[in-house]
C-alpha cells in the first residue's frame, strides 16, 4: 500500500471532519476531497471509523513528536521546556478549534474510537513533563506533571481569545517551577 495514497486520504478526512463534523461525513465525502473513487479509499482504509482513528494517531503523534522535540532541547530552561512541551498539546487543541466548529467534537476523550489514543497522548505527555522534572523535584516529578498538564487541559475550556491561554499556560508553568525548592528532597 502507498504510504502517500494513505497520507492523502487522511487529509482528506481531516478536511472533511472539520468541515462537516465526525457524524456528518461520508466515505463519499472522503473520496471525493483525496479525489479518489469510494472502491480505491476502501484499499486503504476500512470505514470512516477507520480513517477517523488513524487520522487521530497521525494527530496525536505529530503533537507527541513536537513535545519529545521541546523536551530534549539542549541548554533550555526548565520553565521553557515545559512549557514547550505542554504547548503541543494547547497548539493542538488551538489549532483544531481553530479550523473547525467542531472541535470539541474530534477532541471528545470519552469516544469509544480514539478514547484510548487520547488517554495514551496524555499519558506519554504528562511522562515527558515527569521526566523534565525528575531533577527538579525528584520523587514528586509525576505529582507536579500531573498538576502541570491538568493545568493545560483547564486552559483548553476557554479559548475565545487563543492568547489568554497561551499567556496563562506561560505563567501557570514559570509560577509552579518557581515553586520548586532548590533541593528536591526538600519538597513535601
């Protein structure tokens, strides 16, 4: 199978999704933005779950990649690594409400199709949060990372102005870094 007939109808979906919606669009609808026929989509995908699934795979990989990136860059602050790496996920989320009104849908963590992507994205985000912070805070790395990417996802409620978040995620990271003792066995 070709890897750039497969990438070419993902983009499609994703064109379609966020135009019509996860319910709303057809294998049809699919086909025709990959300018494909119907018969030559399903060689590549089974169904429009399917393509929703591996879109949402592709989705969260590339957020992944960028934090993996953010995480491991050499001579950067903790505050600025963090952030980075939580930034992915705001971009993400940002980027999506951004180019569709259905955002909240293709972003719904509780779908039985891609709830389990969505709980291993976080989990390997909030891993690399710990991991950053291992150093820092020592035994209590995974606590703080779980305080910092729920902090994220909070600022992902409200993104009328898609600044604001930004700026809070910002100063919500340097304030808990700030908070950080400067020995970690000293934090209880």
């Amino acid at each position: 199978m070709s890897s750039d007939r497969l990438e070419t109808i993902l983009s499609a979906a994703y064109e379609c999704f966020t135009r019509h919606g996860v319910r709303r669009t057809t294998m049809d609808d699919i086909a025709a933005a990959a300018g494909m026929s119907r018969p030559a989509v399903y060689q590549y995908v089974r169904n429009k779950d399917d393509a929703y699934r591996r879109l949402a795979e592709r989705i969260f990989a590339d957020s992944l990649a960028a934090a993996r990136r953010a995480a491991t860059t050499p001579g950067t602050e903790l505050a600025q690594r963090l952030h980075d790496v939580l930034a992915a996920k705001l971009e993400l989320t940002l980027k999506l409400h951004r180019e569709s009104r259905h955002a909240a849908e293709l972003l719904d963590s509780s779908t039985k199709l891609t709830g389990d992507l969505a709980d291993a994205y976080t989990r390997e985000l909030t891993d690399l949060v710990a991991g950053a912070l291992v150093d820092a805070a020592g035994s209590h790395a995974r606590a703080v990372a779980d305080v910092l990417v729920a902090l994220t996802r909070g600022l992902e409620a409200d993104l009328t102005d898609p600044d604001l978040p930004r700026r809070r995620l910002r100063d919500g990271v340097a304030l808990i870094v700030a908070g950080l003792p400067a020995h970690p066995g000293d934090l209880s």
